[in-house]
C-alpha cells in the first residue's frame, strides 16, 4: 500500500503553511509575541515570540507528516495496514487539517484577522468524531488504532474494542465541540474538554480488557 497521493498533498500544505508563517512574520511588529498554547477552557496561557509561534506549527506538520509516510514501510503486518487504510488517511488528512488552523488563527492577527481561540478546540472535536466514524474500519497492526495487549492478540476484541470505541469517541469529540460553541464560564469549559477526553479515551481501554476477561471465562 503506497500514500503517494497523500504524501504530495501533505508537502504542498506544509509549504503552503510556511509560506503563510514567512508573510505573517514580515508584517507584524518586531517583538511581537503570538499565543502557541491554550488551555482546557479555551484561553491562551503560552505565549512565543512571532517566527517561533508561526514556524510552530509548520515544523510539526512536516515532522507529523515525514513520520506518517514512514509507518506504512516498516509495519510488519502489511496485509493488516491495508485493511486499515481508511482510518489511517483519515486520521492523517485530520492532524495535517487541524494543524492549517492553528495556523491560521495564529498567524491571523498578522492580516487584521482576529478568530476565536475556541476554533482549534472546535476542530479537535470535530477530529474525535471523524476517527471515531473511521475507526469500525481499521484491523490489527502496530501502529493504526486502540492498541492493547488485549486488542493485538485477538482479532475479535479488535473489532469489538474499535465498534465500542467508535462511539465513545464520537460522544467525547461531541463534548468538544459543545465546549468550544457553547456560552459556558471557562470552569465549566475545562470540565466538559477534560470529560470528553477521558470519554473518548479511557472506556474502551476498560471494555477491551473487560472482553478478553469474559471470554477467558467461558474457556
């Protein structure tokens, strides 16, 4: 399985992305310093100064991208990754597309543009749903999906784990983007950020390990 088309389209936006970080730093102040981190509830509390904000998310869109075009060349179950391969551009082409709005809503003071800093957390949620909607679809492998001891030796807990885990991660990236739209105190903001995250993530651990047990029980 080859991810050419992908690869192509992944370098032209990580340029793209540099391309918009080297205008953005030629037409703001020197010594201006732009958001590079916010919190749960949405806020920013991590500031850098501007080439370094800007040239932030690029890096990581090329390193993201080099590592994702690498995997598929050193996955020992080839045959696996192949079935899978619809989760994997997806989560792919959603990362890549994440990181382009980070980009944007940091480089967007820049060109007198001034976006929500809720837009990153929105499309994080949005993500969660997407993977979540792809995640039926992907079979064992190393590196694509809910990795367990569980999950890697038993095709059936794999399938069980992932159906299972589809719907926790669409609740959890629903929650995410309830977070960001909803008119909440940033108390409240943070609380529903961090239930969605533990929604997504922590239950199908447990289901996988609580299906390998009950089918050890039956033996």
């Amino acid at each position: 399985m080859t991810y050419r088309r992908i690869t192509f389209v992944s370098a032209i936006v990580v340029a793209a992305m540099g391309l918009v970080a080297a205008l953005a730093v030629q037409r703001l102040p020197p010594g201006t310093r732009l958001p590079i981190h916010w919190n749960a509830a949405g806020q920013a509390d991590g500031f850098a100064e501007a080439s370094r904000a800007l040239f932030m998310p690029v890096a990581i869109a090329g390193v993201v991208s080099l590592l994702l075009a690498i995997l598929p060349r050193i996955e020992p179950m080839q045959h696996r990754l192949e079935q899978s391969a619809p989760l994997y551009r997806t989560a792919w082409a959603g990362v890549l597309a994440m990181l382009v709005l980070v980009e944007i809503v940091i480089a967007a003071p820049a060109f007198g543009l001034w976006l929500p800093a809720a837009l990153p957390l929105a499309a994080g949620g949005v993500l969660l749903i997407v993977i979540g909607n792809a995640l039926p679809k992907s079979r064992p492998g190393f590196f694509v999906g809910i990795r367990t001891p569980w999950t890697l030796t038993d095709p059936e807990n794999w399938i069980a784990t992932h159906r299972f885990g589809s719907r926790t991660m669409i609740l959890g990236g629903a929650m995410l983007v309830g977070a960001a739209l909803l008119p909440i105190e940033p108390a409240a903001r943070q609380a529903f950020v961090l239930g969605g995250i533990t929604v997504a993530v922590i239950p199908p651990l447990i289901f996988s390990w609580w299906f390998w047990h009950r089918r050890k029980a039956r033996m």
